[in-house]
C-alpha cells in the first residue's frame, strides 16, 4: 500500500486542502480498484467531456447517476430475476458496481443517455461571468496642472 505524508504540504501553504484531500482520495481508491466496469472519459471540447462507462446486461431501471460533493457517482444493482437460469458459459458480468470520478470545480452533469450497452454522461465546465477574465481599461493620467506644487518654487 502506497501512503504519502502530507503533512509538510500543510504547514506550507493555505487554501490548499482540497488537493491534499484529493491525492488522498485518490491514492486511497487505488489500492482496491478494479477494471470493471471498463470506461473511456473522451474530451469533446475546450470546456466538455463524456464519460463512457460499459453497462452490458443493465437496464435503465437498474443504473443510477447522482453528483454529490463534487462527486460523480454511477451505481448499477441487477434486480434479483425470479427464475434461476443454468448457464453453460457466463461471459457477461452483471453484478453490482459504484463507479466514482472526482468533478473539477465548475463542471456540471449537462446530460445522460444509454443505449447499445453504453452509459454516456456529457459534463461540461461553465465558469461564472465574476470568475472570467476581463480587460480592466487604463485611463489618462490627468497632465500637470495649477495643482501641482514642484519643489522648487517652494524653496
């Protein structure tokens, strides 16, 4: 298991907690991680991502998306089938899963669809107007005048 300290980044900066607690998380859910489901996170514009989660064997009524604490959690639970199947070969795994990816600040949920065996969530980042750039414009500095005093007529 892989643990770092990370108590020096602490006495040496402020306001930066929520990285810390991210590599946190992070390295805390990589130490169980599993391969299933599989997933691709495609970048679809300057500000706009899908993610792609691989969802064989669920239907609607079986999956289910919720944003919490800048959390995007994808869940799936099979209803129990009243009749026993006997298979002679399972290649599709349908048991249950909860998916977690940590959402960046300002990143939103815009969209979800499932078709073809595929979940596919858009998210896209909308930053507010206040937080944007903008262009300050500089003034004219008003020329010497009858205000001004200099130094040497005072003297």
């Amino acid at each position: 298991m892989r643990r770092f300290d990370l108590t020096p980044l602490h006495r040496a900066t402020v306001g930066f907690d929520q990285i810390a607690d991210l590599l946190d998380r992070t390295l805390a859910a990589d130490v169980g991680n599993t391969s299933y489901p599989p997933y691709n996170i495609e970048k679809t514009g300057d500000d706009g991502w899908r993610i792609s989660i691989a969802v064989a064997g669920f239907g609607d009524e079986d999956l289910s998306i919720e944003v919490k604490d800048r959390a995007l959690v994808v869940t799936a639970r099979k209803a129990d089938e009243a009749e026993e199947k006997t298979y002679l070969h399972r290649g599709i795994a349908t048991r249950a899963f909860e998916r977690r990816f940590t959402l960046a600040d300002h990143v939103h949920v815009t969209g979800a669809a499932h078709e073809n065996g595929m979940l596919h969530i858009d998210l896209v980042r909308e930053v507010p107007e206040a937080l944007k750039p903008r262009r300050i414009a500089i003034a004219k500095s008003a020329p010497k005048g009858a205000d001004v005093i200099e130094a040497d007529k005072i003297n």
